[in-house]
C-alpha cells in the first residue's frame, strides 16, 4: 500500500472537511482491514462511550487486554481514545496500551495550539531525559 499523504487537518489531500465517527478511519484507508472483519465485527458502531461502553463495565478487564494483545499480535500499535482521568491512563499503560488520547492530556485543541503543545511536551520529555 502507498504511503499516504495528510494534510495539517488530518486528512487525505484533497478530502472534503467532515466530522469523523470513530472507526471511520481504518475503513476509509485500510480497506483490507475492512475486508478481513467484514461481517464479523461492527466496532463502528460501538463506540466506547456510549451503551456498548456501559455493557462491557466489569468485562473490560478481559476485553481491553485482548484488544491491546489483538493489535499487538498483528504488529500495530494500540491508541485508546477517551481516556478522562489518571486513574484510566494508568491502567492502559499498565496493560501495555502503546498510546493514549483524551481530555485527561488535553481538550481538542486548533492546530498551531496542538503543534504548540507538541513542541511544549517534546521539550518536557527531553529534560527529563538529561536529569
């Protein structure tokens, strides 16, 4: 597959602006993975934070180390969205999630704000690195 290119929005060149439900991505530009789940998985219709979020209370201890190991396994990284508290980051870092996002980092932020913030953390990281 070619590697795409993305514009400073997130998108593919030439894409029209439009809000993305969550699974939309893979589909879009990863039709094979489309392809190998088709008919077994809906995830997007299962976002984490509505019903189906709800449901799983009390499984997610079984559900999310399988997500995580399932993205592994297959040889990509894992990024949880939606992570609000201290508390949720450290469980998924405990289970081995590669990447995390949510307002527990920060609210969507426009993007000379966000590259900003990326500088800000890069810098933050490379100090503690020296001490």
């Amino acid at each position: 597959m070619p590697a795409t290119d993305y514009n400073r929005n997130g998108r593919i060149d030439g894409e029209k602006e439009q809000a993305v439900p969550p699974g939309t991505v893979y589909r879009r530009h990863f039709p094979e993975i489309e392809e190998a789940f088709h008919g077994r998985f809906a995830l997007e219709q299962h976002p984490t934070t509505d019903e189906w979020g709800r449901s799983i209370q009390g499984k997610k201890d079984v559900i999310l180390p399988a997500i995580i190991r399932l993205g592994h396994n297959i040889g990509v990284k894992v990024l949880t969205e939606g992570v609000e508290t201290e508390t949720e980051a450290a469980y998924l870092q405990g289970k081995r999630c590669d990447e995390a996002q949510g307002y527990y980092f920060s609210p969507p932020l426009p993007y000379d704000e966000f590259v900003r913030f990326l500088k800000e953390q890069h810098v933050r990281r490379r100090a503690q690195e020296l001490t």
